[in-house]
C-alpha cells in the first residue's frame, strides 16, 4: 500500500471517531478569538497607543523609528546602502514570501515530525534567527540626532493649535492666514497673563479684535500659553545681551555684530527651539560630537544659562541690527499692537499685505518727518486735505506709540 493510501485510510478512521467541523470546531474558534480580543481591549485601555509626537517637517532631530516588527528590515538596510537599498527592502523579502507561497508544492513529503524533516526545519530556524538577530540589532542601534524631550504643554497646545484651525487666520514661520497677525513674530513681546486674557476673550484684551470667544478649558489655555510663548523662547531679561557678549559673541554673531568663529545666530530661532539652544549650550558634544565650542554647563548659572538660551532662541529677525533694536523699542511694540487694533491694514499694505485704499506704509511712513505724522494722526484732513482717512480721536500716548511704529518702518 502506498503511502497516499495509508494516509487516506488513517484519515477517514480519524474522521469518523471525531467530530463535525460545525459546531464544535468553531465554538472553540469563537472563544479563541473572543479570549484575545478580551485581552486586546485590556491593554488598548490601559496601556494605549505610544504615540510620537505631531509630525513637524521642520524638525531636523527627529529620530525615525519603524515599528517593532519592521526593525529587522530597517536594521537590513544598513547591509546594503544606496542604489543596493532595494535589496533589502524588496528583493529578500519577496524572495521569503515566493518560498513560503511555494513551499506546499517544494516540500510534498507526508511526514509531520519537525525531525523527520531536517531540511526545511534547518531553513525555517536560520530564516527566524536572522529575522530576531536584525529585530534586536535593529532595536539596539544608536540614535542618529539627540534626544530633546519635549514639553508635555507645548505639544498640546501644538495639538490644541491644530484642531482649532489657527492658522486659517495666523501666521507661524511665514505659513498660514493673514487676516491675524505672524504670532511668532509678535508674541514673544506680550506677557503670559495677557496672553491668557485674550485666549478667554480676545475682545476684552484687545478691543476691535476679529477674533471670536473660543470658550476654551482653563488647561487647554496654559496649553496655547505654553505653546505661543515656545515660538519666541519665552521672555528673557535686560542682563540675556550682556551675556551673550561676553560668552559668545568672541565667535558668533547676532545683526552683523560680533565674531567669525562660529556660526551667525541672527535667525537661529527659525531652526531650532529653546530647549536645543539650552541643551547646546550646557554641553555641545552631547548635540554634536564634533563640535569644538565649550560647554558652560558649571561655568554659568543655571538661570543665567536658561537667559541665554531665551535670548538666542528668539533671534529670528533678518535685518540691520538698527531695525533689530527698533523691534525691541517698548513704544514701537505698542505703536505695532495700536496699529493691529485699529485694523489699520484694512486700507493701508505693510510688507507687501493689506488693504489698498491707503499708501504702502512700509515705502512712506519713515520719510515723513515725526511732526507731520504726529499732526497727521490728529486730524488727518487738516494735514492731507481729502483724505480718505477719518480722525480716530487718539490719546498723545497713543499717536507717539503709532509715530513710533511708522518711523521704525523706515529702518528695516
């Protein structure tokens, strides 16, 4: 009897002493299946998802991770770099799934003991021995950029920021609305508390403001808070220049001034956070091993080395260091804010955006002498007879503010 005939045989004694696939064999599949879907829902609960952070195209130390059960490919790929890329990411393993499609026709042999079949089994371990071996190495490799942990408050209002839709009306890194103003150019100059009565009611803070009532949660409030004072590296004190100068300027420069041994850190605030500054600057190897700059970690305060990093993390203007210091002038930052107020940009333009009924701010304001803006702001008409625009009735404080503001234009 051949073996085909004996194992028909075998297969229909066995058939008739069990039982029918239905029910019996599905109940037992159906409680199977319910046990670890059971199990899938307690751990989903309680442990969750380990989600990364929001995906941010401008964060240059993101450190790429596949997950776990693709680290054995990515751990492949290092064997073979460039144009040989597809070997490993392609060719192999459709290589292993062809065999394992394959592999009821290759291996027709009856038996079912693992030792009675030494040739595949030998295959099958080397392949999951490989498999585990680059999962493991894959999970071990080292970081290529530093780890920066991140502010739990600042990635939710991020998150926060997002789902509102900010940027339909705000600008951040020159993407976004323009009917509000750049909040990273203008928020670094108000303070933590204005910021948080304006979120509660924009219009109580800033009278004439677009903005409507969000109704938003005490917590998601300190989380926008969080958020917008990240995007100038929060407030920094009068002593923050003074340190810089003494510190660094021997080998960077800031508005055109100071050394040429390092890199100019005019718009180093476009690239990198506060968080990377402070860590740099405490210990640059631990950011760039082949860095020759000194740490200061010891040799500056902890206070005095947050300062810094604040200073320097909110230097992002492109200009003359003239129109630098105009950007810090506490009159120019309330002629700016007066100016959004008033909703001045609905007839005049300023770089490049805004209404046209007026003249391009930025092209004439800083010609005019300080008296004719000032009688100008007074009573328009009697300054330009038919002009379009109306007397607004403004304080003294409030026309310096705005002369200041418009003179500060002529310098950038």
């Amino acid at each position: 009897m051949s073996w085909r005939q004996d194992y028909l045989k075998q297969y229909k004694e066995l058939k008739e002493k069990g039982q029918s696939f239905f029910p019996y064999a599905v109940f037992k599949d159906i409680c199977v299946a319910a046990l670890i879907l059971a199990a899938l829902c307690v751990l989903a609960l309680k442990l969750g998802a380990p989600l990364e952070d929001l995906a941010d195209p401008t964060d240059s130390t993101y450190n790429p991770r596949p997950e776990w059960y693709f680290l054995f490919i990515f751990q492949a790929l290092k064997f073979f770099p460039g144009k040989l890329e597809a070997v490993a990411a392609v060719i192999l393993p459709g290589a292993a799934a062809g065999v394992l499609l394959f592999l009821p026709f290759l291996d027709r042999s009856p038996e079912r003991h693992p030792l009675n079949r030494p040739f595949w089994l030998s295959l099958g371990l080397a392949a999951l021995t490989g498999i585990g071996l680059l999962t493991y190495y894959g999970a071990k490799s080292p970081m290529l950029n530093p780890v920066i942990e991140k502010d739990p408050a600042v990635m939710a209002g991020t998150r926060l920021y997002r789902a509102l839709n900010c940027a339909y009306c705000h600008r951040i890194g020159g993407k976004g609305g323009e009917i509000g103003p750049e909040l990273d150019k203008v928020v670094g100059e108000e303070t933590e508390d204005w910021l948080v009565k304006h979120l509660r009611d924009p219009k109580a803070a800033n009278p004439g403001s677009e903005m409507p009532k969000l109704n938003l949660l005490d917590d998601e409030i300190q989380a926008l808070v969080a958020y917008m004072k990240s995007l100038a590296g929060g407030p920094f004190t009068g002593e923050a220049p003074k340190l810089f100068a003494d510190n660094c300027a021997a080998c960077h420069r800031i508005g055109g001034e100071g050394g040429d041994g390092g890199p100019d850190l005019s718009l180093i605030g476009s690239a990198r956070d506060k968080t990377y500054i402070k860590k740099y600057i405490l210990d640059p190897t631990q950011l760039n091993q082949s860095s020759t700059m000194p740490g200061f970690k010891g040799q500056l305060a902890d206070t005095q080395i947050e300062d810094l990093a604040r200073y320097i993390a909110a230097q992002k203007f492109n200009g003359p260091p003239a129109a630098a210091a105009a950007e810090k002038d506490p009159l120019v930052l309330a002629g700016r804010r007066l100016y959004r107020n008033l909703n001045c940009a609905y007839c005049h333009k300023l770089n490049a955006r805004g209404g046209v009924v007026g003249p391009e701010l930025d092209k004439v304001a800083g010609k005019k002498a300080e008296e004719w803006l000032t009688k100008h702001f007074r009573d328009p008409q009697a300054v330009s007879p038919g002009s379009s625009m109306p007397k607004l009735d403004l304080r003294d404080d409030e026309i310096r503010a705005l002369v200041a503001y418009m003179k500060s234009l002529g310098k950038r």
